[in-house]
C-alpha cells in the first residue's frame, strides 16, 4: 500500500473538547481515552491531541469508520497504540519523524524470528536492491512490548557472520562490525537494521545462518525536563535544568499572537548516551496549553558546535502552533543509557535469498510436468549435507545409452534435492559433491543404483547418498 507522504511542517490539528479530552496529561508519552463506539478517526484525533503527533488514517473509509468501546488510562503511547492497533486491526508507520500513518494491518512477512530476553528479533524477506546489482538487504526487525523496554538495546555488535549455503561470507570481511540503531523509529516499539548482502555467484540460495551478540543498557533512565512558560517568578528565558549531567536551558520563548516562538539548547558528555523519545531519537520538545492540548514541531531547525572538550551543544529553534489555550510549559523527555553489555548471543538459519538474483538451468531431457528424481546427501554419521550437487545423466535408446549430460544444481538445508520435469525413461546417473564451490569433490562411499526407471506422476526416491571425510551439517 502507498503510503501518504507527509508535508514539511505540520501544526497538530486544534480537535474540540467535545470528544473527552482527559485533563492535561502527565507526560505527551500517556494517553487515557474513554468512549464507548468510537470510531478510529476519533481514536487517532484524541492520540493526536494528547501526543502533537499527527495522525494519517489511510486505505478505504471502513478502516476510519470502525467502532469499538475504548478504556485507556494513562497507557504510555506505544501502549496505547499497540491496544489500538489490535482493537482496531491497524498498523502505525512513521516514514519520517513528522507524523504517523494509520494502515490496514498486513500479515507479517517474517521468515525467521527468534526470541532474546524480552525482545523479539525477526527477518523480513531478503529484497535485491535496484540502485546496486547484485546487492540484497537482509532487515532485521528488534521489537520489545514498549518503547522504554525497546531503548534498553544497544546494538548488536562484535562477531556478527552472515554465511550462505557454502558457508561463505555474505558480509565484506570486517574484523569488528557494529550494527547501531537507527535515528528514526518507523514504530515506536521497534528498530529495523539493514545489513547489505554480496553474494559471490548465483550458487547463493539461500542463507544457512545470521549469528551475531545483542547488547543491552544495564540501566535506561527516562528523564523528564518541564519548563514552565506561564509562571512570571520562573521566567522560561534562561532557564536551565540539569539531571544526571544532562543539561537542557530555554534561551528565548515569545508568543506572537497564536504562535509560540522557542530556542533551546541542550548539552551532556561525550561520554553519556541520551536519546530522545517519541519517534526522534534526537531529542525534541513537546509544548502544553491550559486546555491540556499537545504541540510539536515536527521539523525544528538545529545545529550543533563544539564546546572545545570534545563535547556538543546543540540549538534547537522551535515554532509551536496555532496555540488553542495559554502555553503553560515546555517538556523535553530523553532517555539516559549506560552500561551496554553483551546480553544475548542469537542464531537464525534457513532464510531463502530471492530467486530473480540467479537463474536455473533447466536439467538434460528436460520434458514439462515429467518425472521427478529425488536425492539425498549426507555424510558418513548420517549428518545431512548442504552443497552443491553436480550431476550427470544418461538416457537408454533402443539397445544403446545417450551420452553423459551434467548439470548443476543445490542441496536443501536437510541435503535433499528434487530434479523434476525430466523425460520418462531409463537413466543412468554420476554425481559428485562439494560442501564448497573451491572444494574437492567428496568421495562417495554408497552411490546411487545402476540403473533407474522415471515415470510420470511418480517421484522415485534414491537412497541415500553417503560422502567421506564431509563433516559440515552436524
């Protein structure tokens, strides 16, 4: 589904107190909605008001238009929105940090997934890339039930190894790769991190394994700096506000009219992690009105310098607006991350590459919808192989035999292979087997039968095919 593109600068939607509204929220990160048959327009406009995000229902009006009674009280936001989107069977998808679009709910696409603690880590289907031949995109997807569970990862680092069917790297040779977290949250529950695949040939189907350590903060803080802007014993001019070596100061707030003109900077140690929250990870503010309406700046105007110990200060200017009420205060809130550790080391296996990356021959005596020849190879202690098979067939005519016809083709992760589509008949079959494209043939220590008759409709299994000296698949 295309989703809609959102403008450059957007002020959040003045909705009317008609729907509810609760009284000012505690934190722009907590809803409380109560009604009973509202529709998910309501729904979102309410999450719109109490967050300053603007919400986009896209795809036909029956999404927009469904009913349900809905019981929220001070759910965070990414609660909130999982519980809407289960309600509702919606998704929320940001594409940039200036709004969230509402969409029907897809079923997932994950083809390997694992469980890591309290996270979730999934891979979406490998796509090639169509600015660079011979490129794929392996997406891993980290998940956790909330978006505080969620900033306590790290990254994933350290001995990350990408292999395909042969055991080859994927991955260019790196002697350290660190995977880090994007700057946009697409969900606020999840990370996506993208890994570039090279493949060396067309013999990659597939990818045998991801192997790679997550890393997790040993302590996430949610830290919250709230300015008041109505208080004429607390000028916001000027005001600056520490905690945990995390500085925030308002350095000019005027109102001009229905818009709130703000510039603030923000500064910490090189050494600290801080990231905002809500769909930036850099920090961004949040302005709050006597009537408990939220505003954003979803495109604010920032720029960073040094203070001459290695440390950044960064200035943000902010316009807010149209205001409904009188701004009461301005509210930053940032995650504090410290002590990353290696936490949970993980293994994913199987995921196919695309298809359109490779083409396959068709085999000797080659006849639409014939007969299908199976295999199987394995090692000396009955441990599956995983390589490629070259075969060679020959066909009997009348008293004589054809000539020998070899073909490529690749073992499955259980050393099996299927050869369909071939002409019935009488053949003849020799094979060899590399564990690697650069290896030597493995020596065969039970081979397949003399002779074998294919008919139609009718899969004729080998036995078993047992390599020496192959120790790959246990």
């Amino acid at each position: 589904m295309q989703l809609r593109r959102l403008p450059l600068r957007l002020p959040v939607a003045l909705l009317g107190l008609s729907l509810g509204l609760a009284a000012t929220p505690a934190a722009a990160q907590s809803v409380s909605i109560h009604g009973k048959g509202l529709t998910l327009r309501e729904v979102t406009d309410r999450l719109s008001s109490q967050s300053g995000y603007p919400f986009y229902v896209n795809g036909d009006e029956k999404l927009g238009d469904q009913k349900h009674d809905v019981d929220w009280k001070a759910l965070s936001l990414s609660r909130a929105l999982t519980e809407c989107g289960n309600l509702y069977r919606c998704d929320f998808y940001s594409i940039d940090t200036r709004g969230i679009n509402v969409i029907p709910r897809q079923a997932e696409a994950a083809v390997r997934e694992t469980t890591l603690g309290p996270y979730r880590l999934r891979v979406s289907p490998i796509v090639p890339t169509s600015e660079d031949p011979g490129v794929m995109h392996l997406t891993m997807i980290l998940s956790a039930k909330d978006d505080e569970e969620v900033e306590s990862l790290a990254s994933l680092e350290g001995d990350i190894k990408v292999k395909d069917n042969f055991g080859r790297d994927l991955l260019p040779p790196t002697e350290r790769f660190v995977l880090g977290l994007p700057q946009i949250r697409v969900r606020l529950t999840e990370y996506w991190l993208r890994l570039a695949l090279t493949p060396a040939d067309s013999r990659s189907v597939r990818v045998r394994s991801v192997t790679g350590t997550l890393l997790r903060y040993r302590s996430v803080k949610l830290l919250r700096f709230e300015f008041p802007l109505n208080d004429p014993a607390k000028p916001a001019q000027g005001h600056v506000q520490v905690q945990n070596g995390v500085e925030f100061r308002i350095d000019r707030a005027a109102q001009a009219g229905r818009l709130m003109n703000v510039t603030t900077s923000y500064q910490w140690s090189k050494s600290k992690t801080v990231v905002g929250r809500g769909l930036s990870r850099s920090p961004e503010p949040y302005l709050v009105d006597d009537l408990g309406k939220v505003y954003r700046d979803t495109d604010p105007r920032r720029s960073t310098i040094g203070d001459g110990n290695g440390n950044l200060i960064t200035e943000q200017v902010l316009g807010f607006g149209p205001v409904a009420g009188k701004p009461v205060k301005l509210v930053y809130e940032v995650f504090l991350k410290e002590d990353p550790a290696p936490a949970y080391p993980f293994r994913l296996e199987n995921i196919p590459l695309p298809t359109a990356m490779r083409a396959v021959k068709k085999p000797p005596f080659y006849e639409k919808e014939g007969a299908t020849m199976v295999l199987k190879a394995l090692g000396q202690e009955g441990n599956p192989l995983e390589g490629e098979m070259a075969l060679a067939l020959s066909r009997k005519q009348g008293a004589g035999w054809s000539g020998w016809h070899w073909f490529d083709r690749v073992t499955e992760p259980d050393g099996s292979l299927k050869v369909a589509n071939l002409r019935p008949g009488v053949y003849r079959l020799r094979l060899q087997f590399r564990p690697d494209p650069s290896a030597s043939p493995a020596r065969l220590a039970e081979g397949p039968p003399a002779e074998m008759t294919l008919t139609v409709g009718k899969e004729v299994i080998l036995p078993p095919l047992r390599f020496e000296g192959v120790k790959q698949g246990l």
